[in-house]
C-alpha cells in the first residue's frame, strides 16, 4: 500500500473514530446498499431490515476497527426511538 493510501485510509479511519455521526453515515449507506439488493430476494420471514444492519456493522468494525453497536444511533435503531442530530 502506497504511503498517500495509508495516509487517507488512517485520515478517515480516526474521523470515523472521533465523530460517532460520521460513523453511522458510512453505516447507514452500506446498511442501505445491503438492503436494496437483498430485498425481494430473501424470504419474507427473514428481517432484511435487521440483516443489512448487521452486515454494515460487520463490515465497519472490520474496515475500521469501530464498533457501531456501542453508539446511542444503533441503540435507537430497532425502535421508536430514532436519533436525529
């Protein structure tokens, strides 16, 4: 890995540690991406809302090392409870 790739991959890695709302934005969009392709393609008893969250999760403490279940977004995610900034 060049030494300019290092450098922006660490840049977005510690805002995404520093700013828990830049971390569910890269969340949200992967979640989303997830979910638009798997909708119609599972079974309807399967929650594809919950999957696709999931996923995301996986894929951001795997890219970033950055565990999104610990915020107050992700705990406000599966109920009414939705936070806004």
């Amino acid at each position: 890995m060049s030494e300019k790739i290092k450098n922006a991959f660490d840049t977005l890695q510690n805002e995404i540690h520093a700013d828990a709302g830049y971390a569910w934005s890269w969340h949200c969009n992967i979640a989303m991406n997830i979910f638009d392709e798997l909708c119609g393609k599972l079974p309807l008893d399967l929650n594809v809302h919950r999957l696709s969250n999931d996923a995301a999760a996986r894929v951001i403490q795997e890219t970033f090392d950055y565990d999104i279940k610990q915020t107050v977004y992700w705990a406000g995610l599966f109920n009414d409870n939705h936070i806004e900034d």
